[in-house]
C-alpha cells in the first residue's frame, strides 16, 4: 500500500501557491481522452499546424487560477466534435515555474497537444496602472494583448479563453465566426452603460473622447475573443494599445485593469457573435462577488468573470446555484485520506 501510495504522489503534479500565510498544494485527476468523431478531417502533428480545420485556442496559465484552467480545457475536450484538431497554446509569466505548470497540464491531460510560452512580465509591468481590483493588475492579464508577439507566425487565428469559465458547446462553431474586415470577434452588449468605463477627464476632453466620434462603441467582454493575430500584426495594434496605457499611466482615463485599453482601440468596430458565447458575471461584480443569474438565452459558454470563482466558493461551502456547473469539470483530486 506505501509503494502505491508513493505512485500516486510521484505522478501527481503540484501546484503550490500562496495566499498570505498559507500555502495550498492542488493535485489532479487524469482527464478522460477525446477522440474525433468519423467525420472529422484526418490531421498530423504536422498538417494540424497549418490546416483550416484546426482550432488553435490561447489561455494563460498560472498557479492562481489552474483549478480553473483545468476546467476550461475539460470543458473545450469535451464538447468539441474533433478534439483532437485543436491545438492549446497557454502563455505563462517569467516569474512563474512553467515547468511545474507545463508539468500539471501533461499529466492531467497526458495526449493534448500544446505549447507553452513565456511572456517576460517586464514588458508590461511598467505600463500597468493600478485598477479597482488587484487581480486585474497582474502583468499575466496583460498578455492577451501580445499574443500576436508571442505566438507562432503559422497561427493566424485563434480564440482566447480566460481561465474562470467552461464550454457547453463545440468551440469549432466559435472558431468559425467570420471576422469580415475586423481583427476580432466577440459579444457586444450594447445596452451597458458604455461611459461608465472611462474617467469624467476622458469624457471632459474633446481629444480624447472624440476617439468614439465615427463609431458606435459597445461594451464587450475581452475573456471571449476570436483574433486574426495576421492582422493584428500588420496592423500594429499592440503597440495601439500600448499608447492608450502609455496615456493612463499621465491622466487617470480608466479605472478597470485591461480591458479600456481594448475598447478605446477596438469598441464599434468588432465582428459580433452571439451572446450564448459568453454568459459572463457569473462572478458577481467587482467588488463584492455577489450570485448572479444567467442572461436569457440559449448559453453555449459560461463565463465565472467577476470577483468571486466558483471553486473558491465551492469550497467555503457557498456555492451559488450556477457553480453547480461549473463542478463537473472540476478536476482536483480529492485530499487523500489514509484512513481510507
């Protein structure tokens, strides 16, 4: 019985992270292994990298929120038509142990094919201006604002998942949303009250907020994305918005984190998809992280953005009642008991 016990230990990977004073050490289960159905195109390692048929999905990693990670990617797994077709690129900070993370990943989902990438949080920590949360100050939360940086050049196009949601639905038909002539796609929820994103100096500046003077701007959420990173590139747009933060760090224009630099660049002028796609808030507000309930409509993806997270509250046995969906993709491995 020790030496099985040591098994275990030896194959699990573990995530440590610390909150104040305490360090807790997450272990995982090994995911189930997907397999394309009969109607799938036929790829290789090699023809998935440029064929149209691959859904090339990005997420950042980090031991804050891998509990979640794992769920999401669950989630992808699960739902999806061809799983074997999708390639998962997770981007991670330079002062996280991506061995470890990398690590948990493989064993957790030992036949997935994935790529993980550094990104130096220097690049970014000295445009970050504080915010209204802190976790929204991360320079990890910045990355999806690089991803055309840190990417191959073969990937063109690819769908950016946060951490803090999960799929019902076969991410495929979100990776083929046609962009027309936008560098990317996503659900716009213009009944928000979009100047509520941007300071009184912004509004009060005729410079300034004429940037929305030839375009309807709405509200949408950067968890969700389809990007044509080829765009992207020749266009410029990281340093785009690497200006509007360049500008916030002189004259406080916005309160929240990443997400102003994205609309003040992109807002009225992104390719829309439907609301299904991110039911988002399922994390409460900002501040106090109260339940919410879904928006009405058929929901294809649930989106746990917002301050509370469903395993922190499902583990201080205060679920909301949506959490319940989220807990099937859970993959944490239960605390092992030796008196078991």
């Amino acid at each position: 019985m020790f030496h099985l016990i040591l098994l275990l230990l030896l194959h699990s990977a573990t995530i440590t992270t610390a909150t104040t004073t305490t360090t807790i050490s997450q272990q995982f289960k090994e995911a189930p292994q997907f397999y394309n159905s009969p109607e799938c195109p036929l790829t290789t390692t090699t023809t998935t990298k440029n064929n149209n048929n691959t859904v090339h999905v990005a997420m950042t990693l980090d031991a804050a929120y891998i509990r979640g990670s794992m769920a999401a990617i669950l989630s992808v797994l699960q739902h999806s038509s061809c799983p074997e077709n999708i390639i998962f690129h997770f981007v991670t900070s330079s002062s996280s142990n991506t061995s470890l993370l990398r690590a948990t990943i493989a064993t957790s989902f030992p036949y997935l094919n994935f790529h993980v990438y550094r990104f130096m949080d220097s690049i970014v920590s000295g445009l970050i201006s504080t915010s209204i949360r802190a976790a929204l100050d991360c320079p990890l939360n910045y990355a999806r604002s690089y991803l055309a940086n840190i990417l191959p050049a073969h990937v063109n196009k690819v769908v950016y998942l946060d951490s803090d949601l999960v799929l019902v639905d076969d991410i495929a038909k979100l990776a083929a949303t046609p962009l027309g002539d936008s560098i990317l796609a996503a659900p716009e929820y213009c009944n928000a009250d979009f100047a509520i994103y941007f300071t009184p100096t912004f509004w009060s500046s005729p410079s300034l907020s004429s940037t929305f003077a030839d375009r309807k701007p709405c509200y949408f959420n950067t968890g969700v994305m389809v990007m044509d990173l080829g765009r992207w590139r020749a266009g410029e747009y990281t340093t785009k918005i690497e200006e509007w933060m360049e500008l916030q760090k002189r004259m406080r224009i916005y309160e929240l984190g990443s997400l102003p630099p994205f609309l003040l660049v992109f807002a009225g002028k992104i390719a829309p998809v439907d609301h299904r796609w991110n039911q988002h808030g399922l994390g409460g507000d900002n501040y106090r992280g109260l339940c919410r309930d879904l928006h009405p409509g058929p929901v294809s993806l649930l989106h746990w953005s917002g301050k509370s997270k469903p395993w922190v509250r499902l583990d201080a046995e205060r679920p909301c009642p949506l959490d319940a969906l989220w807990a099937p993709y859970d993959l944490l491995m239960p605390p092992f008991s030796f008196d078991s």
